[in-house]
C-alpha cells in the first residue's frame, strides 16, 4: 500500500478501510539479520498498537494472521491491556513439528482466544496441535 503521497512513508499512518482506522508502518529489511529484523519488527508493532490505543482507544477485539509474530505481539498486547485476540492462521511454522510450534502449543502459552483457518487440511492440523487449547475454527470460504 502507498500513502496517499504516491511515496512510500517510513513512519506511522493512518488509513481507512470498511470503516475501520488502521495504523500503518513500513521498513526497511537488513540483509542476513533476520533475527535483527523479527526483534524490530515486534518492537514496532507493540509500538503502534500504543500508539493506535493512546490516539483512538482500545479496540474490542486484535486480528492478526500468522502465529508467528503476529500472535506473539497479540499475546502481549492481551497481556497487557486483556484486549481478546483471534488469529487466522494461513500457512506457518505453527503447523508443523518445530520446536517453536511445540513452544507455543505447550501450556497454552499464549492464551489465543481463538484460532480460524480456511481449509480443511490445516483445520485438521491444527487440531492435533492444538486440541487441549483454544478452539479452532474452520471457516468454508
């Protein structure tokens, strides 16, 4: 997405979509530090959501679409301001046998409210990980 500018901008703005305000940001990726680049971005987005919270109020609900690191940043947001969260979950490491998806499963670490997929094969996947955690939800699209 461009600003309205036609430029690119590299700090926080806000755009309106379906009646909703969303605060956006961009950045630059450093090459071959992708752990550089995972911290920063973390680091942003809990920023933007102070931000977004500071200037417009909490929102009822956090929607993000990838456990990894969307989940992660929702999870602390929830932590620190029990704002519910609800991830859609397309295609990621979670669903597969790693050491960070057995991380995130064990204990129900992060608290998910809930967890929508949109294909069967993943619904199921994920239900094997997650059974004893948050609901699953299969949406037919």
């Amino acid at each position: 997405m461009v600003h309205n500018s036609g430029i690119i901008p590299f700090s926080s703005f806000y755009t309106e979509e379906d009646g909703l305000s969303i605060l956006r940001n961009y950045q630059w990726l450093i090459p071959k530090l992708p752990q550089y680049n995972i911290k920063y971005w973390i680091k942003k987005t809990y920023q933007l959501t102070e931000k977004y919270i500071k200037e417009k109020g909490k929102p009822d609900i956090i929607h993000v679409h990838f456990t990894m690191w969307g989940g992660y940043v929702a999870y602390l947001i929830k932590e620190k301001y029990e704002i519910p969260y609800i991830i859609t979950e397309h295609h990621s490491i979670f669903s597969n046998k790693s050491e960070y998806s057995k991380t995130i499963s064990k204990n129900g670490r992060y608290k998910i409210t809930y967890q929508v997929v949109s294909n069967f094969y993943f619904f199921n996947k994920l239900n094997k990980i997650r059974r004893y955690l948050s609901p699953v939800i299969f949406l037919l699209s």
